[in-house]
C-alpha cells in the first residue's frame, strides 16, 4: 500500500462538494502529477490548471467520471476513467463517462494531452479515486459508529464486518461529501487492481458504429452558415486580389470576400502556424453551394517577398524565416545533399571520432531521407464559431484550445473570459490539429457575417495547406576494427526547415567515439509536429543503418544491438544519455523470443528495429514473403515496454495502428512540390495504406513490470519503418534509403 | 466567366427513399447524396473524407449496394432504397455492428460507418468470404489510424455469426 498525500505541491487539488439531490462530486486535477520535460511542454498550457476533472457519486451508486481531454483515437475518454474507477473501488458497469463540457463554473482549463495524457494523469487519477473512497469509508464509520480501519470497500460496497452492517456507496455519498478532503490516502498495491490491466470497451464504442453526431464538422447549430476558404495554390505566392462576382451571384451564397487570420501586430504563439494568412473566403447555406461557388471567383495571386516572423513558445522567442520563392522538391534533395556533404553544427562529441575513423579496419557511410507528409486526418479540418457582441462561441476538433482562446481573443479584440471553446471527438489528430489557425479564421467570418458559421475544408485545402511533417535527411557513418567492434559512430542530419537529431539516444552511450552534428535549410513551406515528431523518420534511418552494420561485422541484428546495449548499460560512454538500456534490451529480448528469431523460416524473410521515445520502448520483427514477385508483410510482432498497461486490448489496437501506419508512411506517402505546388491534394495523388496492404498478423507483447505507464500513441509507430526496410532487404536484395520506398529509384550500396 | 450560366441552378424536388421512410427535398439535382444526408436530412453519419470516392467514408448502401454517396448526385437515385449507417439496424445490433464492438475496432472512429457500410453491402452477397475477398472488397476505404486488422477480424466474426 502506497501513501500519498494530496496535496503534494500545489497543482494538486480536490474539493468535494453536496449534490443538490443527494449524492457527491469530488473535483481534482488529473495531469498534474509530473513535472513536465522541455518536449513534454509542447502538449501543456504554461500555467496549470486548478480543477479539470471530477468524479460524481449519485444516490443511486451510479458514478460518472468527467473526461476533460479530447478524445483523437488514442482512448484516454475510456484508459483515464479507468484509472479513477480502480482506486475508487467501483464495478465498471456502473461507471458512465462524459465528455466534460468547457468553462463551466467547475473546469478551469482543458487541453490535450498528447502522448502524455497516461503518463501525467496516472498519480493524480488513483488519488482523485483513492481519495473519494476514504471519504465514503469516513461517512460510513461515522453512520455505524465504527472505526474506519475496520470498513472495507467493493465493488462499490461498504463494509463493516463485525457489525454485518452494508451499504452501497450511493447511499453514504451525500454525507461523504460533507467530510473534510483527507490530507492523505492510501492507494491499492498493483497486485489487488482488478480494473486497471483488464481490457475494457471503448465507451464510445455504439456510438461510433450507428453513426451519432460526435465530430466537429457533425456540428449543426440554427442559422448557421458554412465557409470555405481558399489561399493560394502555391508556397510562395499571396493573394493579390479577387473578383467574386460571378460567385456572389450564386444559389444560396451569402458574401464572398477576404480575411486577414492575424492582425499586423500579434506575436504569434508556435501553435499559429499557417502559411497563408490572407485567405479568401465564401460564405453560404450549404458545402456543397459553396464549394460550387468557390470555384467561380477570379483570384488573383502574387509573390510573396522573404518575411520573418516571431512566435513565442511558453515566454520563448523564436524567429522563423520564410525565404521568397518557388521551391521545388529536386531541389530540396540537391540542397540536403549538399549540406549533409558538409560538417555541420556539432551537438554531442564522445572521444576521439576523427582519430577512431582513420584507424578502422572497415567504414560504412550510408545516407537516408525522407519527404515531407501531410496529417491526413480522415476529418478535414473545420470549427464552428458564434461570434456576437456578448462573446465568442466555437466549437469543434481542436488539441490546443487554451492557446487558441488567446489568438482568437486577441484577433476579435475581446477579453479572455468572453472566448468559450468547446471540443468535440476528433477523426484524427496526428498532430495537426495543434496548430489552430481555422479557429481564428472562423471566428473572423462569424464576426463579420454576424451569425454562426461552421467552416469546413476541402480535402484540397487541408492537404495543400502546409503544417507538413517535415523533409528530412540522415548521413551515417560507422567504423569497425579488425575485430568487428564498433569504434566509432557518426550522425549527421539535418532538414527542411528542422534537424531530426536526437544525439544523446541510442546508439550514444554505447560507443567509445561518437559524434552527432546537424544543419538546417529555411523554407517558405510550414512545417509541424506530426505522430513521433522527428523520430518518425530518425528511428527508421538509424535502424536500417545499424543493420548494414551489423552486416558488415558478421554479426546478428539482434545480438549486435544488445552488445551495445550491454555496454550502454555497464560502462556508458558519456552524460545525458536519454534511454535506460535495461529497458531497450528487455524489449529486444521479449521480441527474440515471441517471433521465434534465429530460427530459418523458409520463405520468410525478416526484419528488426528498435526505439525508444515518448518515454516507452519498442521492438519489432517483421516477416515478408514474396508473393506473386511482390514482398507482403505477412506477421509484425511487436514487443513493448510502457511500464503498467491500463487498457490491454486498446494498447493492442493503438501498437497495431502505429505498426499499419508506419508502414503505410515509409512505403507509398509523400508530398513533393513542383514550382510551390505540392503535387498531392487528395487521395487520388497521396497515397495511404490501404486494407491489402496491411500486415496480415500483428501480434502485440507487452513486458510484464511495475513501472509507471508511458505512452503508446506514437512510440510504436517510428521504428517498424526500419524493420520494413530492413526486411525488404532480406526479401529483395535490395536497401532502401529514401521514402517512400515505393518510388525509389536510388540504389546505394 | 458567364454570368447567366452560373445562374442556371435550377432547384428540383425529390422524393427519396431514406432508411424506409419517405423523404422531399428541393436541391439542386446535382447536389451529392453526401451533403443531401448531411445539410438537407441531418443524417451526419455518413462522412466527408475526400469528395473524390478514393476514401469511402461517405459509403451508403443504394437498393442494397455498397456506394460512395460523395459523388452520387441526388438527381440519380430515384425511388431506389437508400441505407445509411443510422438505418443499417435500429438499437446497433447488425451483426457487422456488433462485430465491430466485439472486436473495439475504432480507434479515432471517422471513417468506420464507411468501412461498417462497405463491409455488410460485401458480406450479403459474399456470406463466406476468404482473406483475399475481404481485402478486395475493402480496399477503397481508408483509416488513417491503421486499424484493417482489426476490422478484417470484425468481418469474419460477422460472416460467421450471420452464417450460424
């Protein structure tokens, strides 16, 4: 049994306050219990929040717990609840979750968490639920006159054993709610849990199969109007003019003109990314008039000189240059290829890489990149937004909506306390949506059309609209003794317009002489964080790499990895190294041993990778076989350690996800950009993975310990991209270095 | 641009035969069914993805066959029966429906009415279907969260539950 206080620092906090009809709730701050890292920061307001959840006991023993995050696929409405049930001691069948509503007299803030929701929320979801049964074991000790020591809880039940007295929580709810918040409480040992490490449906579950209005653009409010926008074709060019005409002549249009997203003095916070922020904009009664509408205004575009902006980030100033111009994919690559030619910025030097290099016996050098990617969430972007005198309504799918209320506050000239943002269920976040700009572009339109608006993107709009996964690009360089010991290792990377170099991860720490350097290219192309920012492609390079050199050592991938490992972990070259070995090798061992590895498989040709990031670790080994002359991934197995799992089979479902879009990524997906254009705008153009391209098995293992949980939205995700080239490797003959795999033309060697 | 062709919208009136039920609604004949559901019959349901027919969330079932409503427009459906996944069962208990729960297949959940729609229109006429078929029939439906194993495994539950 494990004593917390509750209230260890001053982010945490419960109130417990009577139902007016009988019963209790008690309000406490979930993601509160850790102090965040600097990347960790990107998914958190700079200040916290007092209350953003809260547990309800009804006089009926039914308990709703409040889910203030946004729900984007990663299951926090159904894994959080779960968490407070647990310590609450409560049957899942008598738990309802809701979504919480936004600015009500009880929620302060909200936000989504991220990848972090699991791992912040964990602490504070056993209190809230600990805290709540040791004041329903209170009420009842005082009720029977007994000592509280002696009271029980299950499934919801109070008991007093001597006394044979009983009473369900429901009922001692209202008399509970009157005893003062206990200073401290005992949470459960792991081994007594019984909700948490059981898996449990997705609450939303019925209401996703029969099709109920659950996502922003399902938004219907009376009076209320749909926009679309259009900005330009182009990175590069501006809007110049437009003549709308024709358009404003339309059935059911209403206006058509042009907005500005910013005003010219407003500093930018890094979740104001957009590209294009002169937009024009048509306004009518339906989408499918105003998309015919849109069609018909005679835009007139320009170029766009070289601009600098400022964006703060929490208090931090960042300047972003946009350089002017056309840019062109082929040009992207020769200008990549140049710069990784050269030294770069060096970040992280172990010993002597220079002299180790001229002393080995073999030296491989290898280079890897990849495109920039569109998010693709399968839900356009959109927000609906009711502008008035009074004050700001906006509604729809959004992850950062405490610095959205600020940009929309300051666009409209309105106080704070006037912007309300309500969130709902999102088809899909991946990152994009962040970065918020369609908040404020709608609530200029409901502004200046004084009614309620809904806009709504186009597939188009959204997919040529930037925020893109960067382009990046990776140069490796290995060098090997006589011995086939790893003497030295080199990385350098760099991107457009971000390095992906994470020098203090793996393999750092584990070689002697080690050097990490990276440079940058400036764009006019907007770029953001998109699922596993940067590890979404450094994972799969530096996998495919350290294959090759395991190759070239005569050595086994697995075993080759897990001597580093042994070193990490035993003598660690350096400081700062960001893994902890034990738990990479643990994983790497787990999936060894559940694909059966070492062992020839006639016509199946396999690949290995592993990664640490977002706190959880991950291996994979991939089958392929040749079928018909075409490689098909036949099973991936898929060994992971994010501490306690709360939900296993949703744990399941997001590994498997990551492990089907990961591939989908590194296989078929890129924008390119010819003259500013990106070439890609639908689906048509853009290529996601599709059903019979999927792994035909994935079988998911976790490793079995005690640790607090991490996150699994994105850590599955990174590295089976070098598991696939690594096995396409074994399959073809053939190395992959540059994404998509399927347009390669390139072969290094 | 001409002026007066822009202005030759001329708004019909239909009469559609939407989950059993009889439906009037004056729209311009080209408007996709997509949007008619949407806007014009509050049937949010069916969803818009891509308005090309390359995702399939906007996948209705029209005299009992799978179609992406994004590019049907309203004008050629005529008195034939329109199923969207509000009408696919009343309380959600079609067999590819509770396959679906049985198995948790939604991940984020926007594209899965398509994928649901697609895959009861395949299973009527395809009761026993091999991987293979599953994988055919299912290839013009998109999930950016990666959940095809989930959903292949959905329908051979469904297959067998509706063949028992």
């Amino acid at each position: 049994m494990t004593i917390v206080k509750t209230t260890y620092n001053r982010r945490s906090f419960l109130k417990s306050t009577a139902l007016a009809g009988g019963g209790m709730v008690l309000g406490f701050s979930w993601l509160a219990s850790c102090k965040p890292t600097p990347e960790q920061v990107l998914n958190m307001p700079k200040e916290w929040f007092t209350i953003n959840g809260y547990l309800k006991i009804g006089e009926n023993g039914m308990v709703t717990i409040m889910s203030p995050n946004p729900e984007i696929g990663q299951n926090v409405k159904t894994s959080m609840p779960m968490i407070v049930a647990e310590e609450l001691d409560i049957d899942w069948n008598s738990v309802l979750v809701e979504q919480a509503p936004l600015n009500t007299a009880i929620f302060t803030r909200q936000l989504a968490g991220g990848s972090q929701s699991i791992r912040q929320g964990w602490q504070s979801l056993r209190m809230a639920g600990a805290t709540a049964r040791q004041m329903l074991k209170e009420a009842a000790a005082q009720a029977w006159q007994v000592p509280v020591a002696e009271i029980t809880t299950d499934k919801g039940v109070l008991t007093h054993k001597n006394s044979g007295k009983s009473a369900g929580y429901g009922e001692m709810a209202s008399a509970a709610a009157k005893i003062p918040v206990p200073e401290e409480v005992a949470l459960k040992d792991i081994k007594d849990f019984t909700i948490i490490g059981t898996s449990r449906k997705n609450v939303d579950g019925l209401n996703i199969v029969t099709g109920k209005p659950l996502y922003g653009l399902d938004y219907q409010k009376e009076g209320m109007l749909i926009a679309m926008i259009a900005h330009p074709p182009a990175f590069g060019l501006k809007l110049k003019s437009i003549d709308a005409t024709s358009a404003k002549a339309m059935p059911g249009i209403k206006d058509v003109f042009t907005i500005k997203t910013f005003n010219e003095d407003y500093e930018k916070s890094a979740f104001d990314n957009s590209a294009f922020t002169d937009l024009v904009v048509v306004v009518g009664n339906t989408t499918w008039e105003v998309m015919n509408a849109k069609t018909a205004v005679q835009i007139e575009w320009e170029q766009a000189p070289d601009t600098t902006t400022n964006m703060s980030l929490f208090g931090r100033s960042m300047t972003l240059n946009f350089p002017a111009g056309m840019e062109n994919t082929d040009s992207h690559n020769a200008k990549m290829s140049e710069l990784a030619a050269k030294p770069g910025k060096v970040v992280r030097k172990d010993g002597n890489p220079e002299a180790a290099f001229k002393k080995a016996v073999k030296v491989i050098e290898r280079s890897y990149s990849c495109p920039f990617l569109a998010h693709n969430t399968m839900e356009p972007m959109n927000f609906f937004a009711n502008v008035t005198e009074d004050g700001a309504e906006l509604v729809g799918p959004v992850q950062t909506p405490e610095f959205m209320e600020r940009s929309v506050a300051e666009r409209l000239g309105m106080p704070l306390e006037k912007v309300d943002i309500q969130m709902t269920r999102m088809g899909g976040g991946f990152g994009r949506r962040l970065y918020g700009h369609f908040l404020t572009e709608a609530a200029v339109i409901s502004q200046k059309m004084k009614a309620p608006v809904k806009l709504v993107y186009s597939r188009e709009d959204d997919m040529t609209m930037g925020v893109y996964r960067p382009s990046y690009h990776a140069y490796y360089r290995a060098a090997l003794d006589a011995d086939n010991n790893l003497i030295a290792f080199h990385v350098r990377t760099g991107g457009i317009p971000e390095s992906p170099l994470a020098a203090n991860r793996f393999p750092a720490g584990a070689v002697e002489n080690y050097l990490a350097e990276d440079w940058t290219i400036d764009s006019n192309i907007t770029v953001g964080a998109f699922r596993a920012p940067r590890s979404n492609f450094i994972a799969g390079a530096e996998q495919s790499f350290l294959d090759e050199v395991a190759d070239a050592a005569g050595k086994d991938p697995i075993e080759f990895r897990l001597e580093l490992l042994n070193r990490a972990q035993e003598n660690p070259v350096g400081e700062n190294n960001d893994y902890e070995a034990s738990r990479y090798a643990g994983v790497l061992e787990l999936v060894k041993e559940k694909s059966g590895w070492g062992k020839d498989i006639s016509n199946v040709h396999r690949g290995v990778s592993a990664y640490f990031c977002h706190n959880s670790y991950v291996a994979q080994v991939l089958d392929m076989v040749i079928k018909n002359g075409k490689p098909v991934v036949q099973k991936v197995y898929c060994a992971i350690d994010c501490g306690i799992v709360v939900n296993p089979d949703a744990a399941i479902n997001l590994a498997e996800g990551g492990v089907v879009d990961g591939i989908g990524h590194a296989m078929y997906s890129a924008i390119t950009f010819r003259d500013g254009v990106p070439e890609q705008n639908n689906f048509d153009r853009y290529r996601l993975i599709r059903h019979s391209e999927a792994p035909k098995a994935i079988d998911v293992h976790f490793v079995q310990n005690n640790i607090d949980p991490t996150g699994l939205g994105e850590p599955p995700f990174p590295p089976i991209m070098g598991a696939l080239a690594n096995a396409l490797y074994k399959a073809t003959g053939q190395r992959h270095y540059h994404q998509p795999f399927i347009s390669e033309r390139q072969v290094v060697g | 641009m001409n002026i007066l062709f822009t202005h030759l919208i001329i708004m019909a009136n239909f009469s559609l035969n939407i989950n059993g039920k009889t439906q009037q609604i004056d729209v311009d004949p080209a408007t996709p069914m997509l949007w008619v559901l949407r806007e014009h019959l509050n049937l949010v349901g069916t969803k818009y993805g891509c308005g090309i027919s390359q995702c399939g969330s906007c996948t209705i079932h029209v005299s009992g066959v799978a179609v992406r409503s994004c590019q049907l427009p309203v004008s050629s459906v005529g008195n034939q029966s329109v199923t969207t996944i509000e009408g696919l069962s009343e309380k959600g208990d079609h067999p590819v429906q509770k396959a679906w729960l049985e198995h948790d297949v939604p991940q984020c959940g926007y594209c899965q009415a398509g994928q649901i729609m697609t895959a009861s229109a395949f299973l009527k006429n395809n009761p026993n279907p091999s991987d293979e078929e599953i994988e055919a029939a299912m290839n013009g439906n998109i999930c950016r969260c990666g959940t095809y194993t989930r959903i292949k495994a959905a329908i051979k539950t469904a297959a067998k539950t509706e063949n028992a």
